[in-house]
C-alpha cells in the first residue's frame, strides 16, 4: 500500500478542533486508497491515525524509543511500528517511506520534518530530479514566507491545503500520478 506521510503536533488533544482536523485528514487519506505514516505516538499523529484506521488504511508508526522514553509506545491504531535510533533518522525514514507528506499545524518538531522535506525536494529541482510532493496546513505560509534567502519560487514547492476539499484534490492528484 503507498503511504502519505502526515506530520503533525503530539499535543493536540481529543475533543479539540485540531484532533478532528487530524483525524478527517487521516480518514480522506484512507478513502482515497492510501495507508499512512506518523511520528506514532499521540496528539495529531493519533488522530491520523484513528482516522486512517476508520477508513480502511494501514498506519505505520515511526517512533523513536530512546528521544520520548516517558512515552509507552506508539498510538493503538498503529499497525507496524518502525522504531528509529535518532531524531534525524526518523525525519529521514519518514520522509522516505511515503510517496507524499503533509503538515498539519506543529510545533518545532512539526517544522524540522517541513524544513527536512521541503529543503530535499529544494535539491532535487536543482538536480532536474523528481520532487515528492509536499501539503502544508494553510496556517504554515504565515511561518513559511519570502524573506532572508526564501523566494517566492522556493514556496511554489509547497501546496497550501486550506481545507478538506484541498486535500483531496491533493490526494486526487497523487491518486493520478506514477512516482518512482
């Protein structure tokens, strides 16, 4: 199953609007035929989950043991957990193991796997290499702007997802293309 790797706070708590946004961007990735891969532990990568697991779609957790060792595993809807050694290696793995990512709104965390991701598909189009594709929650661009050395060309390797509808254009768009 291809997988879209969703990045996104571990505070976010049940009940709040940022827990249903989470987890109705995780269903409407399941729906349209994709598994998922979360940090896989709690807040936003939970409710992504739950929502994937709800929809049909397999969810990979890559957690990382020896940085959140107060944390008891990954979130139950986590189907295969992929522990990492490092804070960068699981940045990496995430990144590797999905077609696409997505971020929903973080905190500093959320941001380096943005950057991570953003600054690969940044060198790839120098090199004339494919780029995966990169959603980012609306609320990123107001961080994510021209200034210092970023352009506006450097941000036209984001997609701005500003609602449930951008997203699934998005994944409509994925649905429709070959990588690899």
């Amino acid at each position: 199953m291809r997988l879209i790797t969703v990045f996104g706070s571990s505070r976010v708590q049940p009940g709040t609007p940022a827990f249903a946004e989470a987890h109705a961007w995780g269903l409407a990735i399941a729906q349209a035929g994709f598994g998922v891969a979360t940090g896989g532990y709690n807040g936003a990568m939970e409710a992504v989950s739950q929502g994937a697991k709800e929809g049909g779609g397999l969810v990979v957790g890559i957690t990382a043991p020896s940085l959140f060792p107060q944390r008891d595993g990954p979130n139950l809807h986590v189907d295969l957990e992929l522990p990492s050694s490092s804070l960068l290696t699981r940045i990496e793995r995430l990144i590797d193991v999905g077609m696409a990512c997505l971020a929903l709104p973080g905190g500093v965390g959320t941001l380096a796997e943005i950057l991570a991701a953003w600054n690969l598909n940044h060198i790839a189009q120098l090199h004339g290499k494919p780029q995966k594709p990169l959603g980012v929650h609306v609320g990123w661009l107001e961080v994510l702007r021209p200034g210092l050395e970023v352009t506006p060309q450097n941000l036209q390797l984001l997609t701005p997802i500003h609602s449930l509808q951008s997203l699934q254009a998005f994944l409509k768009r994925l649905s429709n293309t070959r990588f690899g």
